[in-house]
C-alpha cells in the first residue's frame, strides 16, 4: 500500500494532468460534482497539512527568522507583481486578470514541500516557509487582491480573509490538535497523506476544469502562457535572489520553489466564492494546478541531476 501512495506522490503532476485532460475532453466525468465541493476539500488537504505539522516545524520559524522572512517577502512581492506585470503585457481580459492576480497574492502551495525534498533542496526551509505564508495569507492575499485588482472590480477583503480562515487556517488548527490528542492515530495515516492530498488536488482541478471546458477551449492557450511564464519567472527569480544572496544552494532551491510553486486551488476557491459574476476567474488557478505540478517535477530533476554533480557547492558559484 505504501508502494502505492508513494508512486502517486511521485507522479502527481502525471495524475494532475490526466485528471485535467479528461475534465477537458469529457466535461461530464466530473461536472457532477459542485463547485460548492471545492472548499470542503481545500480544507480537507489543509487539515491533513496541520496532521504532518510539528512543533520543530514552528520552532525553524523562530529559530531562522531570516530565511523565514526573506523568503516571505519574496513570496509576497515577486509573485503578485509579476502576476500584474502579466496581466498588462497580455493585455488579459478582466476576468482573467483576476484569476491570475488571485493566484499571484496566495500563499505557497503544499505541494512544494514535495518538490523540495524531490530537489535535494532546504525541506525544513520549505516547510517553514509554507507554514509562515499560511498563516500570514488570511491578511496579505485580501489586501494585495484589493491592491492590485481594486480598481478593476469590487474586492471583499474581509470577506477573503474570513473564507481564508475558514478554508486553510482553521482546519490546519484541527489537524494540530488531533495530533496534540490523537498520535497514534495521527502517526497511522501521516504516510498516507502525500498520496491523500495530491488525489484531492487532482480532484479540485478536475471540478473546476469540468465545469469551465468550454470557457478553457476558448482562451486556453492564452491562459496557459500566462501561467507557464508566471510560474517560470517566479521559480528563476527566486533562486536568483538566494543567489544574490549568497545562501547555499539547498535554500536557494527551497526558495526557488517555495516562490515559484503557489496555492492555486485557494484562488480558484477565492474566484469561486467571492467572484461568482466572473466565471473566468476560477481559470488560472486551474491552470497553474495543473502546470506548476508539471514544472515542479522537472525542475526537482534539473536541481536534483546539479545536486549529483555538486552535491556541496555554495548558490553563488552555480
């Protein structure tokens, strides 16, 4: 069985991608499911998140202050500028300027926990740096949302923030607590999660593709390129800036990743919930599921093939 969740977790991006192609070519397989669906798992995966959590994994927050924060503030600025930057050099219609800057103002994906341990990178930098986003997620993605797209459309600050407590924060508590209380359990199924969590994040992109094909046909191509150059910048600009500043080359990795690789499912629930009146909202964060799975997995080849050849050679040399 754990052969099993362990080829699953490997080839998530494989499955997202199938999952999504199928969504696509057969829009029924899964439109039957509601998008009203989409939280509940969203806080599913977060749940199983705050299960893997540990109290080594805050104390690496306050016990590297300095890679936390560089990395969050990268996070915070790098992705939402270039997601603005985008909107303007496509000349993207409104609704998908929304999408894309949804994604650009949303914490660091789960995933990439995966990707940077695949990498050879920092994983305990990785993790702390996800956790340090999470949290502060529920008050910077509203206000940068209503920073960069308040002039396009009404943002609901409050509102996000609250679906953000409700979708990422609240079940990452749950799932503290069921590991404070319940360890035998919690150690039970923790082996399973990785697999657990990329099935229902196939699951989410697959829901959200469904019911929007024939809008994704329409300007997939579009959106695509968006993302693809989205994800690409975020991931070179953050290793450049570990190299700028002069960290080792496992950091500069977790943080290529950690910027590069974002929350998408959180903003197609964001579009979902809070920008119904623009359907083509949910889009980008569909996209970026899936194609950031795919990135992630080739560039964790590429970091993992220059770890082989300089297993030890500082970021700055590279």
């Amino acid at each position: 069985m754990r052969q099993i969740c362990d080829f699953i977790a490997r080839w998530m991006g494989a499955m997202v991608l199938l999952v999504a192609a199928l969504a696509l070519v057969m829009p029924a397989s899964l439109a039957w499911i509601g998008t009203w669906a989409i939280n509940p798992m969203l806080g599913v995966i977060m749940f199983g998140m705050g299960l893997t959590l540990s109290p080594q994994d805050f104390k690496i927050v306050l016990s590297r202050p300095k890679d936390i924060l560089i990395g969050c503030l990268t996070q915070f600025t790098v992705m939402p500028l270039l997601a603005l930057g985008l909107t303007w050099a496509f000349a993207l219609p409104e609704e998908l300027a929304i999408g894309v800057i949804l994604v650009g103002c949303c914490p660091g994906g789960t995933a990439s926990n995966v990707i940077t341990y695949l990498a050879k990178g920092d994983l305990a930098l990785s993790v702390g740096m996800t956790a340090a986003s999470t949290l502060l997620a529920p008050l910077l993605t509203p206000l940068l949302v209503w920073a960069l797209a308040g002039t396009m459309v009404d943002v609901d600050a409050l509102g996000m923030l609250m679906s953000i407590v409700y979708v990422v924060i609240a079940p990452i508590v749950g799932g503290l607590f069921c590991q404070r209380f319940l360890p035998s359990m919690t150690r039970s199924v923790t082996s399973y999660l990785p697999a657990f969590s990329s099935t229902v994040i196939a699951l989410v992109v697959g829901i959200i593709v469904a019911h929007n094909a024939d809008r994704l046909l329409t300007a997939g191509l579009l959106v695509m390129a968006v993302v693809a150059v989205h994800n690409l910048l975020g991931l070179a600009i953050g290793f450049t800036v570990g190299r700028l500043l002069h960290l080792q080359k496992p950091k500069c990795v977790a943080l290529s990743i950690e910027v590069g690789m974002q929350n998408s499912g959180l903003a197609s629930s964001l579009a979902v919930l809070h920008f119904a009146a623009y359907p083509l909202a949910t889009i980008p964060g569909a996209v970026f599921s899936v194609w950031h799975n795919i990135s992630g997995a080739l560039v964790a080849k590429l970091y993992q093939a220059h770890h082989r050849q300089k297993p030890q050679h500082p970021c700055r040399s590279v």
